[in-house]
C-alpha cells in the first residue's frame, strides 16, 4: 500500500540533512498552504538540479558547464590549485576573497571506519591534472580533523615525488570542525598563513 501524497513528501523531507519528522511536516505544510507556483517552482528547481548538474571535466566541482566557470576564467592563476574535500568547502574559500587560483574537489576524505579509501576520492583526476605540468603549487586544504589531516598526509606522500610545491593551510580552523562552516575572517589566515608541508 503506498502512502498518500503529504505522508510521502514528510517522508521525502525528513531525508535531508538536518531535517526531521517535525521540521519536514512543516515544510510540507507551508508548500502546501502557500501558492501553488512557489510549490512548482521548486519542483522544477530540483528536477532541472538533477537532470543538468554534473562534475567540472577539470576540477570535479558541480557544474552545469563541461567545464566550471572558475576552470575557464583566465584571470585566475593556474599555476596555483587548492584541494578540497567538498564543494561547500570550495565555496567556503572562495568567500574569503583571497584565493586568486583554481581549486579540486576530492569529494570527501580518506575514512578506513567508512570505507573511503583513495579510491572513491577523486585522486586519480588530480594527478591527471598535475601530470600536465602547469601547477607549481598545492594547497591543501582539507578539513583539520582525522580524516582531512589523513588525507593531507595522504596527498603529502602521493604528491612530493613529483616536486612541486605543497603547502598545507594554516591552524586559524578550529581541530575538528568544518570549512563550510567557518568564518571568511579565520579561512583568510588560514589560506595566508599556509605553510610548508
């Protein structure tokens, strides 16, 4: 037997990140008691989110381009790249203003308890990207907890050899928490208090 209609949108609500049964239902009640063309338009939103977002074909970034707006711009400094474990985290840095080069997202961190392994990261595009030639510095800006200083010395060990610059972004991150959630006060030390890995 399947649901009705709102049980299954509070269902579909409740998915998402930080929302629960009781903050679903009230979504699902305000689509409902509101114009019916708001209600569309988000539908259409997601549907055309879906059907048109893909990765960068350089940086692995979400995009609806083959190749992301921050890839092509020229005034960007392509000898410099910052690598992130997720998009929020790129946006994150590009709020700060200060990071004038392009980026990689890694999709995630190395995480043995979970089963992430180099694998599912996008690794293996990021040495494509170096093996071009262009880029003299890495940055790596991965999240200062256990997986993201994992990963770090992951891509330490993998990226050295190859004799290019590496850096790591400064400690103005608090251990243990978040990029996407930090200030662009604390990620603008961070990003030029960098240092030698």
């Amino acid at each position: 037997m399947t649901a009705d209609p709102i049980s299954r949108l509070v269902a579909e609500l409740a998915k998402l990140p930080g929302i629960g049964e009781k903050s679903a239902q009230r979504l699902a009640f305000h689509l409902l008691q509101g114009p019916r063309e708001s209600a569309v338009a988000l539908s259409d939103a997601i549907r055309e989110v879906t059907e048109k977002v893909k990765l960068c074909g350089q940086c692995c970034t979400l995009t609806d381009r083959e190749i992301c707006t921050t890839c092509s711009d020229p005034r960007r400094d392509a000898k410099l790249l910052c690598v992130v474990e997720s998009v929020p985290d790129l946006m994150a840095v590009e709020r700060t203003r200060e990071f004038k080069g392009r980026y990689h997202v890694l999709h995630g961190s190395l995480s043995p308890l979970e089963g992430v392994g180099p694998d599912q990261l996008r690794i293996k595009e990021l040495l494509t990207r170096l093996g071009a030639g262009e880029v003299q510095e890495v940055i790596v800006a991965t999240n200062p907890d256990v997986e993201g200083e994992a990963t770090a010395l992951y891509l330490l060990r993998l990226l050295k050899p190859m004799g290019l610059r590496l850096t790591r972004i400064a400690q103005g991150v608090p251990m243990g928490g978040d990029l996407e959630y930090a200030d662009p006060a604390t990620l603008a030390r961070a990003l030029s208090g960098r240092r030698e890995l």
